[in-house]
C-alpha cells in the first residue's frame, strides 16, 4: 500500500463524512477496504448511526454524539438549522446578505470546530464531503498527511441553474464551487462514482477523477434478515417490485404510481428510503399503505438479504440534471447483488455497467404506460432474466473495486512516517480560519 509501519504499528487513514455510516455504506466500503489493506482506519461520521453494524475493520466517531455529550443534553440536529437557514434563501437582497452570514457560521461550526476534536493526526485523509476540506488541510499540510477527496456526485450539476433560488445562485454555490476547486487543486488523489460524473468533474476542475463505483460488498451483509415481503404483510399470490434509494428530484415516482394503476392488484411497488413524506400526500391515496410502500428504511447490512425474495428491481431516475443523468447509484448495484430483474430509466452508465446483458428492460421515456408494460413483460420472464444476471452480479461486485483503491493508494505513496500534529493551539485555528 506504500506504508511503513509507524511507532504505533500502522499507517492511519480518517475518513471523514458529514452523514450517519447507515445513510453513507460508500464512505463505510471505502474505510472498511482501508481497514484490510492494513491501516488503521477510523471513520468520523456527522450524524450519530442508530446502531453498530460495521465490521472490526474500522473504528467510528460521532461528532454528533460527541457534542451531545459535552452539552449534557440534546442539540438541534446539524442538518436542521441549515435546512432552516435555507428554507428562507427566497428573501430579498439585504436579508439574503444577512441569512450568508448565518449560513457561513452555522457552516463553519458544523464542518469545521464540531468535528476537529474528533480528527486525529494521519496519514491518510479521507474526505466525503468538500466541506471538511477546511479542518484537515492545516494539520495535512504540517504533516505531510496525503488528501483523497471521493466526490459521491457532481455536485454543482446537481440543481438545473434555471431551478435554483437566487440566494443559491449568488451566494450560496459561488462559495461551495470556491471551496471545492481548492480541494479539487489540492487533493492528491480524486474519485466519483462514474465515468460520466468523472468528465463533468475534469470540464469543471481540468483534472479527471479515477472512478470507483458504487458495487456491493456482500461480505459484510446479516445473515439472517426478515424478507421485505414478510415486513409488508404480503401473501404468496403477491408480486413486489422494489427500488431501493431515498428520494431525490428526478425519481419518477408520479409516473411509477400511475403506471402501478394499470397493474393487476396483486401487483405491489416498494420504495425503500428516506424522503418519500414530501410527496406522499400528492400520490394516489388508495395506493399509498396498499400496494404503494413508501419510506420503508432498512439498515444497509441488511436490505440486499432483505430484497431477495422480491420479483423485480426498479432504478426510475430521469436525466434531471447533469449529475443525476450520470448516475450509477448504490440501489442500482444492490438490486444486482439480490439478483433482481431490473426495469429501468434509460441512463447511460447504468446501461455501460449492464453491458448489453438481457436483464430486464430500459425505457427512454419513464412514462407510465411504458413502465406498465415493461413491469408486465419483466414479470413474465423474470426466471430467465435472473439466470441472465449471474454474470452480471459477478463482475459488478465490491471486490474489484477495492482493488483499483489500492492501486490508487499506492500511487499516493501514503507514509506512515510522516512527522505528526502534537497539538491543536491556536495557531493550526488560525491557519484554518484562512481557508474559509
């Protein structure tokens, strides 16, 4: 891996998200294959996991956890005051000028002074989010530690320019895309999820990324998990569809409950996720609780095994915007590993990954007619489509990813004996202050 034992035995790689590890298995897969390669890997998540499931691979540190605790109580959830402060971006020039000031703070304190206590010195940093770029790049560069940025999107294509507010488009990303490009400069190593993501992010920042996708890594999945038909109280004669992602804009769920209206009854749609309450209200309600399941959550370890039993998989995205027109998202590859048909939007690395291989159907248009009749017609074959995906789920697997991480690592030269931070004083804050 281009390490040498240190005092302590190992070479130590941070992983840094601002998300629970049961809402970021990529950051989880990355740190865990980190862990085999023989570092000493710690993750710091921003939110606090609802429980433990990661393997002994890793050691992880909540800095919502931890500030809770310091407090002596509960605090506002990191995410919310920044939803809040977000929420009033529609307000006129002089309140938008005041709202980026409490913006900046609120973002300062969430991705900078919370988790600092919680980042030890390293050799190896590894950044889920650009933000934190600001509370390690004083002690990287007094240390010689080496920086590795894994961009899960393209995040400046995420929001079509036409769609963002004007707080956004003034202030708001003219600032994320200054910080990112430093990080972009900085980094000793990038990657993303996709080979398309990879030419968006080298027009903006004239540096490719190395692609390391999103594959499942059954090793680490439960043993023993109730089928997801058994936790829907279906019976025998019952049909589930499920596609497995939180909501986001781009996801055809109108179209998706439109098209399951033209479907016999024993017929059911799964969404499993996060999200889905922002538009329930607006979908069919004799669907919803019946044969439309929304916002059901299972634990990542746990929804592959969970899925198995069902007949289909659904990825139903639209090119939205750049970043989701890219898109080779984690449900994608866990339909796989469950070795599920899949009835598809058609995206153009979801289709490279699949390689041409009878698995199901693609459609152009996510209309709910051509969903209905490609559901219809993936549920006739659906035993010869799942014989067609053995292959598939083969190449498309954890592994083979791992092992283009450490040929990356290597090529970073991580050094275990890089000179280390004995201290956190003032002057490494101040250093940190100028990279706001």
């Amino acid at each position: 891996m281009g390490s040498r034992p240190d005092a302590a035995g190992k070479a130590v790689a941070v992983s840094v998200t601002p998300l629970p590890l049961e809402a970021d298995s990529r950051a989880l897969r990355i740190a865990q294959s980190l862990g085999e390669a023989g570092f000493r890997s710690i993750i710091v998540e921003g939110r606090a996991s609802a429980r433990r499931f990661w393997s002994e691979t890793v050691e992880v540190r909540s800095v919502e956890r931890a500030v809770t605790e310091n407090r002596g109580g509960s605090i506002l959830p990191p995410g919310r005051l920044r939803d809040s402060l977000l929420s009033m971006r529609r307000m006129g020039a002089a309140s938008q000028v005041l709202l980026y000031g409490a913006f900046r703070a609120h973002d300062w304190w969430r991705y900078c002074w919370a988790p600092r206590p919680l980042i030890p010195p390293a050799n190896l940093y590894v950044l889920h989010s650009f933000e934190f770029y600001r509370a390690v790049a004083p002690f990287a560069r007094r240390s010689g530690a080496r920086i590795f940025y894994d961009a899960h999107d393209f995040y400046r294509g995420i929001e079509p320019v036409e769609r963002q507010a004007s707080f956004d488009r003034n202030l708001l990303h003219p600032f994320f895309r200054r910080l990112e490009g430093r990080l972009a400069a900085e980094a000793n190593a990038i990657t993303t999820v996709s080979n398309g993501i990879a030419g968006l992010m080298a027009e903006a920042f004239g540096r490719r990324p190395d692609v390391i996708r999103n594959c499942h890594d059954e090793r680490y999945d439960r043993a023993r998990v109730p089928p997801l038909r058994k936790m829907l109280g279906l019976g025998e004669a019952d049909r589930l569809a499920v596609m497995v992602g939180n909501y986001k804009p781009g996801l055809a769920i109108h179209a998706a409950a439109a098209a399951l209206q033209r479907l016999p009854e024993n017929l059911h749609f799964a969404f499993l996720g996060r999200g889905y309450s922002a538009v329930a209200a607006a979908l069919p309600g004799g669907l919803v609780g019946r044969r439309l399941h929304l916002g059901h959550v299972v634990p990542p370890d746990e929804i592959v095994p969970a899925i198995r039993g069902c007949d289909l998989g659904l990825v139903l995205y639209e090119p939205y915007s750049d970043n989701y027109r890219y898109a080779l998202p984690n449900g994608f590859f866990q339909l796989v590993a469950a070795g599920l048909p899949i009835v598809r939007g058609e995206l153009p690395e979801i289709e490279s990954a699949i390689a041409g291989r009878a698995v199901g159907y693609s459609l152009a248009q996510l209309e709910p007619e051509a969903i209905a009749q490609a559901v219809t017609r993936a549920m006739a074959e659906r035993t010869a489509l799942r014989a067609n995906l053995t292959t598939l789920t083969r190449s498309l697997r954890w592994e083979n990813e791992a092992r283009r991480l450490r040929r990356l690592i290597d090529k970073m030269h991580v050094i275990a004996g890089t000179a280390m931070m004995k201290s956190r004083d003032c002057d490494v804050a101040s250093a940190t202050l100028r990279l706001m």
